[in-house]
C-alpha cells in the first residue's frame, strides 16, 4: 500500500513537471532548471497532502475540544492565507529566489577552499545503511539551531519588530505558524538552508525534514486542550507547551525577560538553557501594544507587512531611547 502511494506520488510529479513546468521552462530557455522545478513539485504536492492532513486531523480536534471560542473568526482567515502561501511553495520559492545566488556563491567558495561539509554518513559509516537514524540525528541538529535562531528573534530588537506579526495573533490556531513577515521569512529560510548546508544534510533529507517541522508547528499551534502528559512533555513540544510562548504576559523571572518555551521539535532545548516554562494552564495569547499597533491582531496580509516594516524602522531608530525594555511588553 505504502509502495503504491509513493510510486503514485512520483508518476504526478513526473506529469506535473512533463505537462506543465517543462514547455514553459525549455521555451523560455530555462531548461536547467528542471531539476530544481521536478523538486519543487514535490515540495508543493508535500504541502497539499500536509495542509489536507492538517484540516482533517487538527481542525476536528479543535471543534470538538477548543480553548477557545470566537464568533467572529475573520483574524483566523488571513491565517489560512499565510499558510496556503508558506506551504504551497509560494512564500519559499520567493525566498529560494532571493537566496539562490547566495547559495550559490557560499558553496563556490567552499569548493575553491576545498571545504566540503562532511555528512553524517562519511564521520558515522554505520548510518549510511540507517536512513531513518540519520534523519533523525539531522532533525535533531536542526532543530537545536531552530532554538537559537527563534530565541534570537525574540532578543535583537530589530528582528522582534519583525517576528512580533506571529505573534500579533489573538485567535491562534493550527494555521498561526504560518502567520510571518516576509523579511522574518527570508532570514529564517537562509538559516534553516545555510545550517542545513553546512552540515551537509543530503539534498533527499532536506525537504523531509522541512515537512517534519512544519508539521509539527502546525500541531503546536492548535486551538485545543491538548497535553502530552507530564513526560511526554518532556519529549515533544505540545499546544500547552508551545501556548505559554505565545501568552500576553510572560511568566516573572528575568530568564524569561524576552520570551519563553523557544523550542520548535523538543523541549530539551528550552530545558538546558533555562527558558523552559512548564504552566498547566492555557493562557490568553496575543501581543501587547509596543512594536506593532493594536489593530495588527486583525488587520489582512498586507496592512500586516506594512506595519512589520514601519516597526522595523522604528526599531532602528527608537523614538524614546530605550532599547531595552521586555520584548513582550
């Protein structure tokens, strides 16, 4: 059953990129692409299966035991936008374009210094016959990296301007982990793609493991009283975990001064580097006025950009002078 889905899946591929993508890339003298567009078809039919996953698994969950109820969803909808653009391939094509002649100049360089990263195979023999095992041992690499770079979104005052339109959200639910700034985008796809390089994860492993992840946010995210028990906790980050991240008010201590519960796939993360807080409630979520007006909560996909970037400005250039108030606040 398995075997016939993925051959399936491979021959749709393969008549997406014969029917669609290959007259117009050969026609307009793009032919050297073919691999990257045969990739990303995979990536966007990856994103329908994901998305539909989502809907049939998530959403019933959230109907059935919802931490909250709104009669009026509209600041949920522009959600739902983000994610059709995030997991369909749009948001990240735009970032792969932006990105690509970096990529490229960055593994010039590696090769001219003859630099080539070691994968996990070639340091540990033993994996290359224990595919899953080293996934997972690339996952996990990944999402440690994951944790700084989300930590270091809620500590540089300019990238917080950016990252706080995720945060604006009132009504989070499973589509919420897509709610970003495009700009907050591009800097974490080039850190997800530079580590992913530098570590020298194989190009088969690398849009798996960007599905995994998503997948995961996606299940965080979601509006439903959902734990994973007292150790289970321990093992995955679950929507109680992750809903303290997003809480209006933070809990007192200054470790959690700009944030808490950073951690994407698991809570080791959050617990060895002191920003781990394990409430048993489910707070309000949401942002308080500071680097983004009121109205972001409910305003659509571009007034949301806009008035990321006019908060990216003032954090450059802050009005009052102080630089280091709590993020949150």
């Amino acid at each position: 059953m398995i075997n016939a889905c993925i051959e399936a899946f491979v021959e749709l591929q393969g008549w997406l990129l014969a029917h669609l993508l290959q007259p117009v890339l050969l026609a307009t003298g793009m032919g050297s692409y073919l691999e990257m567009a045969f990739d990303g078809i995979e990536f966007f039919l990856c994103g329908v299966l994901q998305i539909t996953a989502a809907f049939l698994l998530l959403r019933p969950l959230e109907a059935l035991r919802p931490i909250e109820v709104w009669p009026d969803r509209k600041a949920v909808r522009v959600d739902v936008l983000y994610s059709f653009l995030d997991r369909l391939g749009i948001v990240p094509l735009l970032v792969f374009a932006l990105l690509a002649p970096l990529f490229g100049s960055l593994e010039s360089w590696l090769r001219f210094n003859d630099i080539i990263p070691p994968q996990l195979e070639d340091l540990f023999p033993a994996l290359e016959a224990r595919p899953l095992l080293s996934f997972l041992v690339y996952l996990c690499i990944l999402d440690f990296t994951e944790y700084w770079r989300h930590r270091l979104s809620h500590t540089f005052r300019w990238w917080w301007a950016l990252h706080a339109i995720h945060h604006s959200q009132r009504q989070m639910t499973l589509w919420t982990d897509s709610r970003n700034h495009l700009l907050d985008d591009l800097v974490g796809g080039a850190w997800f793609a530079i580590v992913a390089l530098l570590v020298g994860v194989p190009p088969g492993h690398f849009v798996g493991l960007l599905i995994v992840v998503k997948t995961i946010e996606n299940l965080s995210h979601v509006n439903a009283r959902l734990s994973f028990g007292r150790f289970g906790e321990l093992l995955l980050v679950s929507p109680r975990y992750h809903r303290w991240h997003h809480a209006i008010d933070l809990p007192a201590g200054r470790q959690y001064r700009f944030g808490c519960n950073f951690a994407i796939l698991l809570p080791i993360w959050d617990q060895l580097f002191g920003t781990q807080y394990r409430g048993q409630t489910m707070p309000p979520c949401g942002l308080r006025p500071g680097p983004l007006p009121e109205s972001a909560a409910q305003s659509g996909f571009w007034r949301q950009q806009w008035e990321g970037l006019c908060a990216l400005a003032v954090s450059f250039f802050p009005a009052n002078g102080h630089g280091k108030e709590r993020q949150r606040e």
